[in-house]
C-alpha cells in the first residue's frame, strides 16, 4: 500500500512537473521569468539573439558589458554626451518599452526633438523584431527590483506617446 502511494504520488508530482514546463512555453520557446517587452514575455531564444545583435550593432559604444562609455554624464566639447551604460547603472530602465523601441529604430529625437546624439537610428538596419530582441537581452541583464520599475513605466506610458 505504501508502495502505491508512493508510486502515485510521484507520478503526480511528474505530472504537476510537466504542466509546469508546458505553461513555460510560448509558441515553442521557454519564457524567461520577469523579463517582458510591451507586456508579453520575452523567450530565451529572444535574448541569445539579441545578445548577439548587441554585440554587433550596440557594444562599440555601449560597451560589451552594458557599461557605456567614460565620464557618460560629462558633456563632450561637441555639446553631446558620450553613450550610457544599459546596465543598471545608468538610465535605460527609466524609460518605457515604447520609448527604448521608438529611440533605438528613430534616433533619440524621436523622443526628444532637436535632440543631438550620436547614436544612429536602426531603422533599416535592425528589423523591429530584432530591436525588440536586443532590448530583451539588456532588460535581461537588470536586477529584478530595475525590471519591476521599468514596466510599471512601461504600464503608465499609455500606448507610447
């Protein structure tokens, strides 16, 4: 009888396991818990891609560590600053999902006009799946308590004004 029990309750344990990783699933793809772009989860696969694209396209100025560059605040003598850090160090988790998407495809303007920056716009460069892939990979890397803020500001930026 003991035995039995012990049977069932593993295989009920198994089963609670399985239901477990399925709800973990999204179209295939493993979710990566807390990380969400616009309110949907993001996946791992997300993230390696971003990484990836990051690496590329982002780490020259922004560094390979998400640290940004020197002195990141000091203005430089062409007026501009130098490249923030994306980790939690800097500024990105302050601003919305909208408004990283609409920076990183449109250039900082279309955020704040007669902005000057030099970090290029991505539009045509990146698709917006990729954008929202290298957005992934760094949200990926902020403590929990930065993400939770992030999208709470994601949450109030009512549809990306």
């Amino acid at each position: 009888m003991k035995r039995r029990a012990m049977v069932l309750a593993g295989a009920a344990v198994a089963g609670l396991i399985a239901i477990a990783a399925l709800a973990q699933k999204q179209d295939g793809e493993a979710r990566v818990d807390g990380v969400t772009f616009l309110g949907e989860p993001v996946t791992a696969t997300e993230i390696a891609l971003g990484q990836d694209l990051y690496a590329a396209n982002c780490a020259s100025c922004h560094g390979a560590s998400l640290e940004g560059q020197p002195d990141w605040r000091r203005r430089r003598n062409n007026g501009r600053l130098p490249a923030p850090p994306h980790d939690e160090t800097g500024h990105t988790w302050h601003h919305s999902d909208q408004d990283l998407f609409k920076i990183t495809r449109s250039g900082v303007e279309a955020v704040v006009p007669d902005y000057e920056s030099d970090m290029p716009a991505f539009e045509g460069i990146l698709t917006d799946a990729e954008i929202r892939a290298v957005l992934a990979h760094i949200k990926s890397t902020w403590p929990e308590r930065e993400r939770a803020v992030q999208a709470k500001i994601t949450a109030n930026d009512e549809g990306g004004s």
